[in-house]
C-alpha cells in the first residue's frame, strides 16, 4: 500500500501536516515541528495511551507502543483537519507548523 501524504494552509499561508519525507517541506520554508499527540506509558491501565492535547481521555490504547505509533500514523491527519489551529500553536505563528 502507498503513503499517502497531504499538505494543507490556513488563511495566514501556515502549513499543517503530519510530518514524514514524502513531501521535501525544506524546500518551501522554515520548519516548525510539535508532537501531534502525546504517547505515554500509563501505570493504573498498564498500556501505552495516545492523547491529544487539550483532551482528558485517550484517543487510542495498547500494550504495544508500536501500536499506538502505527494509529497516530494512520488516523491523525483525519482528527487534526477538523481543528482551525494546531495545538500549541501562537496566533501570531508566520512559519510552516509541521505536527510529527
């Protein structure tokens, strides 16, 4: 199965996209990168979580960390276009923003 790859701006010309190498963003600007989400070992449950941040509730579990990877990977790009803003991101931001 081939990558797929999207690239999307916001009114202010700021790109947003989960960061991999099929798109060469170097040579359209500076790059800024901030996690997507947030994968962390959860001691009560004893699995790995994803969550996004803002949010109480994890997105995603698994025992396996790969796991939890592999679901960033292939469900984070749909969650994050819905959302105006990429978390963390300043008002003010002028420069490609490149969630990874």
């Amino acid at each position: 199965m081939q990558e797929m790859a999207s690239l999307s701006f916001t009114p202010d010309g700021t790109g947003h996209c989960l960061y991999h190498e099929l798109i060469p963003l170097q040579s359209i600007g500076t790059i800024e990168c901030s996690r997507a989400s947030d994968i962390e070992f959860s001691s009560q449950t004893q699995e790995w979580e994803v969550r996004l941040p803002g949010e109480n509730e994890p997105r995603f579990c698994s025992l396996s960390r790969q796991e939890c990877l592999n679901w960033e990977r292939a469900n984070l790009e749909c969650v994050l276009s819905t959302r105006k803003e990429p978390p963390n991101a300043s008002p003010d931001h002028r420069t490609e923003s490149l969630l990874s």
